[in-house]
C-alpha cells in the first residue's frame, strides 16, 4: 500500500511517499509560496527514490487548509487530478484537525493564525467539535474547569491572548511545534472515507475577508 501526501497550504511545502513500513520520502521546502514550481518536481523526487511509477500509488492524502489561497489550489488540484486519471483513493484532512493528531487532553484546541483577535480555530472535546473562524472573545473559547492543550505552528498574538483567557479558569497546555506529524497524519486521514476528488473544497484564509467585500 502506497500513499501520497501533499500540503501545499503554508509557505513551506511538504511531500511525503509513505508504504506500510513508513516514509519512503519526505520532504519539506521553503518555495516562498511559489508551490506551482516545485510542487511536481518534489513528486517526482519521491517517485524515483521509491522506484516506483505513479500508477503505483494506492492512496493520495491532502490537506485543503485554512492556509494559503493560491498554494492550497496548486496542492489540491494536483492531488485530485491524479486520483481521478488513475483511478485512485483520495482522502481529505483539514490542517485544524490535523494539528490535534498526535495529541490527547480533556480539550484539544487547535489555531491557524490570521490575525491577531480572529483566528481559525479547531476545538475537539469528546465527540464535540468546533471548527471555524473565530474571535478571541467568541464564547465558544469561554471555558471553566477544563484541561486543555492548546496547539499551533505560530506563538502569536491570537494564541497567546487565547492561553492567557484560558489559563484564568482552567489547567493549560500552550504546544507550540515546528510541524505536522505527518506520518500519523496521514494515517489518521486514512481511517476516514475517501471522497470523490470533484467534491474536495478548499478551506482559504482569506475568505472571510473575501465575504466582507
């Protein structure tokens, strides 16, 4: 079983060729949002220290934001391409979601920086889930007597006024970390249906100012 995954959705852009084993590739590159000119050639990268054709690939995995306008089309219309030309599974993971992967607290509460009192923000609680774009002073951030575990890529302003409202009635965590765990990312993606690749929709972080105008 062989599996492809594509995050195109933040500046640096990530690839990965997994088989049952593990990562048979993987690779991370800053193209200073220029994923277009990059994003093939990193593919076919993975291919050949594979040796394998990409006929061969059984699933592709992709992360289809908040993030990036442009890299997150680039990610998903490459990925979604090749699994309807070959015939392929594809599976669809949103970046909030696959933040908390990995991570395990009473409240898992996952941000995609935007700005500094609007963030997308995830919070997983039980079978509870929230995913939106949200203020800093939205009542769903309103929590007492709670363990919670805050997770981002950024210490930002939105994250670090998020931890200090929590903090005041709850037991927090603030996990900053370099990256996605994408081995267990891509496995965690894996577990769900596959979708139809027609049926995939971008999740941008400049909608909300798109809708505004």
């Amino acid at each position: 079983m062989k599996t492809l995954f594509i995050d195109s959705s933040r500046k640096t852009l990530s690839v990965a060729l997994v088989n049952e084993d593990g990562f048979v590739f993987k690779s991370n590159v800053n193209t200073y949002s220029k994923h277009s000119n990059f994003l093939m050639n990193e593919i076919n990268k993975g291919l050949n220290t594979a040796k394998v054709n990409v006929s061969e690939i059984d699933n592709f995995v992709v992360l289809n934001g908040p993030g990036s306008f442009t890299g997150i089309r680039v990610g998903i219309t490459v990925a979604k391409t090749l699994a309807w030309v070959l015939g392929k599974k594809m599976y669809v993971l949103n970046n909030l979601e696959a933040l908390k992967v990995g991570n395990q607290n009473e409240v898992l509460i996952t941000t995609i920086y935007d700005k500094p009192d609007h963030s997308y923000v995830g919070i997983y609680e039980g079978n509870k889930v929230v995913e939106d774009y949200l203020s800093i002073d939205d009542d769903k951030l309103k929590m007492k007597d709670k363990n919670i575990t805050i997770i981002s890529l950024d210490e930002c302003d939105f994250v670090n006024k998020l931890y200090d409202n929590l903090k005041q009635y709850n037991n927090v965590n603030l996990k900053i970390i370099d990256d996605y765990e994408y081995l267990k990312v891509i496995n965690y993606a894996l577990l769900k249906p596959s979708i139809n690749p027609h049926l995939i929709e971008p999740i941008y972080l400049k909608k909300i100012d798109a809708q505004k105008k």
